[in-house]
C-alpha cells in the first residue's frame, strides 16, 4: 500500500474512533443489558392477568347490555372490524368496537390503528373523555388491590418508555404510579381508559442501562426528534467505516512473520495501545457484524419494503364482522368458557362469526356466536379459507409442531419478545412474486404474521446477526448466554481502550492550544 494511502487510512480510522469509541462501548454493553430486559411492554398474558374476572349481573340495574343492545345505543349500526367485552376501562365492563373500513375502499390503510369507540356495558352510553379520575379507576383494577395508594402524574404524549409507535393511537397517555412493593408505573389510554403500558421500577432501572441508551432515546421527544432516524443511520454507516478501517489498520501492523525488536507481533510498547491492537484484530468480524446488523434494523432507505399488497383478510374471514340475528347471551357465553374468562372478542374468521374466551393462561375457548357451543374446526378448513388472503396459488401448507428459524419464541421481557407464536401453526406458502409466508394459529383462525422474500432477508441480516437468534443457540442455553456476553465484553474492552486513547490523543492536540493562549 502506498505510504500516503496508509497515512490516510490510519488518520481516519483514529479520528472516526476518537468520535465513536464511546457510542461503540455503549451498545456493547447495553446490548448485554437487552439480552434479557427488553423496552417496557405490557404482554397479552399480563394484560388479561390483571383484568378482573368478567361476572355479569343476569338482572337488576348493573345487568350487562348484550352487544347488539350496547352497539344500538351507542349508535354503532355497520359492520365491526373487532368487537371485546372485557372490565377494562374505568374499573367497569365495556365494549371496545372497532368499525369496519368502508367496503371496496382502495386507500392505502394508515399506521396509526383505528381509534376504538367504547361504551359503557351497563348503562349503553359512548364513553369518550379519558380524565384523570377514569385514569385512576383503571389503574386501581389493574393493581388489584383494594385500595392502591396510587399518585396520578399527569397527562404525557411521550416519555422514555412510551416511544413504541404501537402507543400512536392510545395517545395522550395517562401516567400513574401504583405504589406496590414493585414500583410499577402504569400508562392509560387517553383514548379508551384502558391500561395500554407497566414499567416497573427494576424494569425502568435496567433500561436506562439497555434499551433507552443502546437506541440512543435521548434524542427522542426533543429538538432532535426529527433527526433520530438519520443520526442512527448515520452512526452506524461511520461505525462500519471505523470496524472496516481498523481491521485493515491492524492486518497491517501485525506481524504474521517474525517479530518487532520488542520481541511482541505487535509494534505498541503501551499497554493500551497494545491490547486495543490484540482485541481489535480477535474482535473485528464481531464488532462489524453486530454495526452492520444494527444498520440493518433501521431499514435504510427501505430496502426492505417490498412494496407487496396487504392481506385480504376480509376475503379469508368471509367479509367483516357482524352480529347473528339470535345471538347467544353473554351469560351463556361466560356459562360456557371458563370461570376465569377477563375477556369476550367477537371475531370472524373464516366465514364463521365466533367468539373467543380469553382467561390468563392457555389459548382461548372458541365459542359459536350464535349458540354458544364450542366450536371446531373441520380438518382443513382454516388452510383452504386463508387461500384467499392473496390472489395467488397457494404453493404448499405446512404444519409446525415445533419452531423453526423464522417462526419462534423469546422471552417475554427480551428484545423480540412478548408476541403470540402458539403451537402448532399453518404456514401458508403462495406462490407469488413476492415469496408470502403466513402463519395462522389453527385453534382461533387468527392471522399471526406474515412474512415475504424481502422481509426474510431482513431477519438474516437483522435479527440473525444482532441478536444471534438461531434455534440451535437458543435451543441450547446457556450457551447462546455465554457466547454473546463473551463476545459483547470483548467488544467493549477494545472499545474502552478506544476511548482512552482518544481522549489521551484529544489532550496531546488540545495542550499546544492552551499553551498558546496562556
């Protein structure tokens, strides 16, 4: 290589480390806090955990409206999108409704999820001022104590763990904290009164450490809100350049025949300098993969958008949800399920309206809508009716009984973790431009996710790569645990040498200057 070239390559890579050793500490050993403490998020299993036991009085003044009474009083007379049942807003019994989108609506559907309409179970009116005290009601039955000493602190837009754009919809939030034994902070719905978010203390601590800093969320809710997306992207394209720049720097200081007067491979006397050459070259196909997937997480410039149309579950499902004329009675549907039942959704699914009777634990019980009976599937009928999700030949249906590599389960509280993946599962293969995965959960009929040739690339490069998610490694913990904290530790041990001799490098530079001013 070229004297000059070299000069230029070793300036770079020192001053690109001098900027971003720091930031490259700091995701190492965030990155093991993630490993095991996720962003905040409330778990479908929590949340049904801490509603309370739905018990409908069969008369009197607290008798609860059927559906079909509450949705006419609410003046609700369309088609629904999704329809529960549950004691989730205010402390008391209400319907949440959806609307169904206008029939043969070409609009490209947005985001932000559609706004529910609640409406008080008892008395039938619509319930749309979330205020401070309905806040505290709803805080109150998600704690479960009879009287909480619950501390309202105010209405929020956003917060450090509220960022999640899931949150969009249920914005302003209410933030109360509980005063448990835990420390939990609980987040409500400024649009449906419903507990949508818990941090608890321990939880919070360790992000601060974790997710909040490895994400950099200080610049979020700010002046730089705007621009995080662009300062992520961009740190992680000048880290690429710092791994790259060392890596070549350190090949070529290293002496793979013979030895420098010192006796050492290594041409560094200090002890720094030294250990910063050694783990740079043992580190450097880790510390690169780890920036390049963290790149790959933002989906620059949407390189993984593969512009592929959405689902049509209305043609799967037999078109939106409406209420049987002779409905069964909420009572003989709570007679039917379990004690415990927190929760009743009427859903549609191939072309049977159902309703499913969530409790805590398990998978819900699927009730006809009309008779209250359990209902059954005919062997397959879910896989013929989810042919219709797109306008293509369906390749090949599979059942899995166990996960593979791009359907599995993570620990709830971890970084990808806290979604539904039940077993076993249909996976639907259609044959179009786009190579579509669907995975639908037999048992209800729902949709669980889809995937194409695109969005499989992303978890190669993304999560494959970040967050070494092979089921052989997880499969076998801890040595999954083991490998990655080894590795991470060693990415910050070069990392901190970094920093150090940046700032050593900064003082050498910044002495003349001081010297000439005194």
């Amino acid at each position: 290589m070229l004297p000059h070239a070299k000069r230029w390559l070793y300036l770079v890579h020192r001053w690109l480390g001098v900027l971003l050793c720091a930031f490259f500490a700091m995701w190492f050993l965030s990155g093991v806090v993630m490993m095991y403490v996720g962003y905040p998020k409330l778990t479908p299993a929590e949340r049904l955990a801490h509603l309370p036991p739905l018990r409908p009085a069969t008369q009197g003044p607290e008798r609860l409206l059927e559906p079909a009474e509450a949705l006419q009083h609410a003046g609700l007379a369309g088609p629904l999108q999704d329809l529960r049942l549950a004691v989730a807003s205010g402390g008391r019994a209400v319907y949440l409704a959806v609307p169904a989108a206008p029939s043969g609506d070409a609009a490209p559907r947005p985001r932000r999820a559609p706004a529910a309409v609640v409406i008080d179970a008892v008395q039938g009116e619509r319930l749309q001022r979330v205020d401070a005290e309905r806040a505290i009601a709803s805080a109150r039955a998600f704690a479960q104590d009879a009287d909480p000493p619950i501390a309202y602190q105010g209405p929020i837009d956003e917060d450090a763990f509220t960022h999640s754009r899931a949150l969009d919809a249920h914005r302003p939030l209410h933030r109360l904290h509980l005063g448990d034994g835990a420390g939990t902070i609980v987040y409500v719905s400024g649009t449906t009164g419903e507990v949508v978010r818990d941090a608890p203390l321990q939880e919070r601590v360790w992000n601060y450490a974790g997710a909040w800093i490895h994400w950099l969320y200080p610049l979020r809710g700010n002046m730089f809100n705007a621009y995080w997306t662009d300062i992520v992207i961009g740190l992680s394209i000048a880290g690429i350049a710092l791994a790259l720049t060392g890596t070549v720097v350190g090949v070529l200081r290293w002496r793979f025949k013979g030895r420098y007067k010192t006796g050492a491979r290594t041409p560094y006397r200090g002890f720094v300098m030294r250990w910063h050459h050694v783990f740079g070259l043992v580190f450097a196909a880790t510390t690169f993969t780890w920036v390049f997937s963290g790149l790959m997480s933002m989906n620059p410039w949407k390189i993984f958008d593969s512009g592929a149309a959405p689902l049509h579950l209305e043609a799967m499902h037999g078109g939106p949800l409406v209420l049987p004329a002779q409905a069964a009675t909420v009572q003989a549907l709570l007679s039917a399920a379990s004690p415990n039942t927190r929760e009743l959704r009427w859903v549609r699914t191939a072309g049977h309206t159902l309703v499913l009777a969530h409790s805590p634990t398990g998978a819900p019980a699927l009730l006809d809508a009309a008779t209250a009976a359990p209902h059954t599937w005919t062997a397959g009928h879910v896989a013929k009716a989810a042919a219709g999700l797109l306008p293509h030949a369906v390749a090949r249906t599979e059942t899995l009984a166990a996960y593979d590599l791009h359907y599995y389960d993570r620990t709830p509280h971890t970084m990808t973790g806290g979604s539904e993946k039940p077993l076993p599962a249909l996976r639907v293969v259609f044959a179009d431009p786009h190579a579509t995965w669907v995975h639908i959960d037999p048992h209800t009929g729902a949709v669980l996710g889809h995937t194409d040739s695109h969005r499989r690339t992303s978890r190669w490069l993304f999560a494959m790569l970040h967050s070494w998610d092979a089921l052989p490694l997880l499969e076998r913990r801890p040595l999954w645990d083991m490998l990655l904290i080894v590795l991470s530790l060693g990415g910050a041990v070069l990392s901190v040498s970094g920093v150090v001799m940046g700032w050593r490098r900064l003082g050498a530079k910044l002495r003349p200057a001081r010297s000439g001013a005194a």
